[in-house]
C-alpha cells in the first residue's frame, strides 16, 4: 500500500540515487552515476566516425551487462528491444553483436576494445555513466562514437552521445512553457545530493533561456528533519516568485514537500508548482492534494504504449522502463545508414538537425553529447494526469 501522507512526516528513507530513482522515474534512473569528466574529450562535436559501406551490413556493438546480478533483467530487455528496432529496418542490415559489461566500467572497456577490434562502427551503450565514460576514452582513437543509455551530462561530449532523457531537456520544456504561460520568477528547492545538483543547474539554466528569474535556488538535506529545518527559508523565497519547481520525485521529498508547503503559506492555488520528475510515476502520487494544479512532463504516452504493446507481443512480457533508449539507439543508426552515405555514423549525420522517430516520439543527438526528446506538459488535476501541451512531432515546432 501506498500510504505517502501517513508516512511523510517519518525519517525520509534514503536508498541509493539509482535505485531510488529507479521506483519513482524509471527512466532517469539507472544510468545515473557521479559526475565523471573525460579527460581530454570533453566538449562539443564529439568524434568524427568511421567511414561504412552501406550496402553491406554494419556492425554494431550491443555493450549490456548481461552477467550483473542487478542488472540482468535491464540487459535482457534492453537486448530485445534492439532486435525489434533491427527488425523493423527492412532493407536496411545491421549486424548487431551483443557485448557483456558485467556492469563493470574496465569490462566494458575492454569489450569495446574487442569489438571495434572485430569491426564494429559504432558502440550502443553500456548502461551506466562510468562505463560509458570508461568505453568513450577506450575507443576514441579507433575514432568510433558511442551511444550510451546514461543520462549523466557530465559523461557527455567528444565521441560519447547519451540517449537517457536529461534534467534540462526536461527543464527547458517546462520553463518555456511556463514563460508562455506569463511565469516571470522561479524558486527552486532541491536536495544537497547529486541528483539534486543536477536537477538545480539545469533549472537554472533553462530559467535564463526562457526569460524567467531565478528568485533563488534552494538546499536542503535529505532528510525529514533537513527538510522541516528549511522550509522557512524555502517558504520566504517562495513568497517572492510566481513558481516552485521542486526536483524530487515520489521516492524521495515530494510528499513532504508539497505537504508542507502549503501549511507554511505557499498553496498551490496560489503559487504554480512545477515538478522535475514524473509526478505519475508510481500513479499513486497523483493523489497527493499538494500536487493538484500543478505541472510536469512526459514523453507521449500513446508512443510509448505502442512500442510496449509491441514488445509484449514479441516477448510476452513488459519491457523494462529503458527498453526503448536500446530501441531508439538502432532507430537512429538504422535512419542513417538507410540513407547510404559512408558518413552516415560520423557526428555530423548523429547530430542532424530533423531528429529522429524514437519509442517515445522525436529525438535528437547535440553536439555537446546531450539529447533532445519530445516532452508533453501534463498536469494534475482531480488526481489524474490531464495534458496541457501535448509533444510535438517534429523540430521546429512549438514545445522546441
């Protein structure tokens, strides 16, 4: 039983960033990890590719942990859903090779070795942040680009892309539409945690694309008693904006916070609340009063059904919530090289400007390394998800 009200009041637990991230976003989970730089690689335009040879199959490497005991189910999943993307491309080939990892960053290092060493042009995950970074380094002077599941930015940049959706791909779409909606100033309330720094720069910086003050940013530390000892001060800068984006999810804070806010003078009838992570997941967060009225985003539910309901039917059984990101990853590649050019795997054709048509709608590679997806913004209302915008279908429309 959910009973988040009940319990809000009690010690916040405080499980490990992926795994709780993993039960209230699903998405943005597993593939985080700390921050890790690139020595030498970080920056814009990642690698420049290989040169392929359209009309015969391309290799391409499948890095997954197979034979990590936590991770086991995420690969078998991630495994099938690539093989239904190569399945799709028709004409096009793709000799798709599957790696194990372990879930080990100097095992996938070496794995990627190998199979660059056997011919791969470009490399499909691994799954977490350190390994990708680890694979990154690896085979950049083999001059091979990597796709990876995570979505830590920090791991992104020369020839590592990351396909995992972003806090400030998120950010932006809700600070845009926020500026559209008349908002002028924003409190941001974060935990002092990885997670939470994350989620604090990319308001930040999607805040001051989007022309909307930042009153103030602030921390708290997780805990039941960190975020009692805060609320004043979170409350005082709340009084000074027209919107609170809190960046805890339904496993963490949330519960507190939009349980406290409100005693303490900031209702949601009066101040917009604005969510960085999904307030539907697990649905019985919707029920939460302090979050009805206010927003967060999604990529396109009927997408994203379509693509489980299709995995379902080839395998029997429900893809892991990172399914698609393997999905999407083969998507692209296949886009690509059905276009016949030998340039179709440099960072020039990953980074094209019209995108491409993922699981959960259009996506497309930055040359930071970064990533865009087609967000709708949603809203709770009645304890139930109602869109407000919904994803845009393509580039250069309005939600972009």
């Amino acid at each position: 039983m959910f009973a988040v009200l009940s319990a809000a009041r009690k010690r916040l637990r405080l499980p490990r960033l992926a795994r709780s991230a993993a039960a209230a976003l699903g998405l943005v989970a597993l593939a985080a990890c700390d921050p890790i730089q690139i020595g030498g690689l970080a920056g814009g335009g990642g690698g420049s590719g290989p040169r392929i040879d359209t009309s015969q199959p391309v290799p391409v490497a499948l890095l997954i942990p197979k034979s990590d005991a936590g991770a086991g189910a995420v690969a078998r999943s991630l495994e099938n859903a690539a093989r239904l993307a190569v399945a799709d491309l028709g004409t096009v080939k793709i000799d798709l090779r599957v790696y194990d990892t372990a879930g080990n960053a100097a095992t996938a290092a070496a794995q990627a070795q190998k199979a660059v060493d056997a011919g791969a042009k470009i490399i499909l995950g691994p799954l977490f942040g350190e390994a990708a970074n680890a694979v990154g380094v690896q085979v950049a002077d083999d001059n091979v680009n990597v796709l990876s599941f995570s979505n830590n930015p920090s791991i992104a940049g020369g020839n590592v892309f990351i396909l995992g959706p972003t806090f400030r791909n998120t950010a932006n779409r809700l600070m845009g539409y926020a500026a559209a909606k008349g908002k002028k100033s924003v409190t941001i309330v974060h935990p002092n945690n990885v997670e939470g720094q994350f989620g604090k720069v990319a308001i930040e910086a999607a805040a001051g694309s989007s022309g909307i003050r930042v009153v103030s940013s602030e921390g708290f530390d997780f805990s039941q008693a960190g975020v009692v000892a805060a609320m004043p001060r979170i409350a005082a800068a709340a009084k000074q904006s027209d919107t609170v984006f809190l960046t805890s999810n339904a496993a963490g804070a949330l519960p507190l916070l939009v349980q406290l806010l409100p005693e303490n003078g900031i209702g949601p009838d009066s101040t917009q609340y604005i969510g960085l992570a999904r307030w539907d997941v697990p649905p019985q967060t919707l029920a939460l009063p302090g979050l009805q009225g206010g927003w967060f985003a999604m990529p396109d539910q009927s997408r994203i059904a379509s693509f489980n309901s299709r995995y379902q039917g080839a395998y029997g059984s429900a893809p892991h919530p990172l399914a698609g990101l393997a999905f999407d990853g083969i998507a692209a590649i296949g886009a690509l090289v059905g276009a016949g050019k030998s340039d179709a795997l440099t960072a020039g054709a990953l980074t094209q400007t019209a995108g491409f048509q993922g699981s959960g709608g259009v996506f497309r590679l930055r040359a930071d390394g970064t990533n865009e997806r087609a967000l709708a913004v949603a809203a709770v209302r009645g304890n139930k998800v109602v869109i407000l915008d919904p994803a845009p279908n393509r580039f250069g429309s309005a939600g972009f």
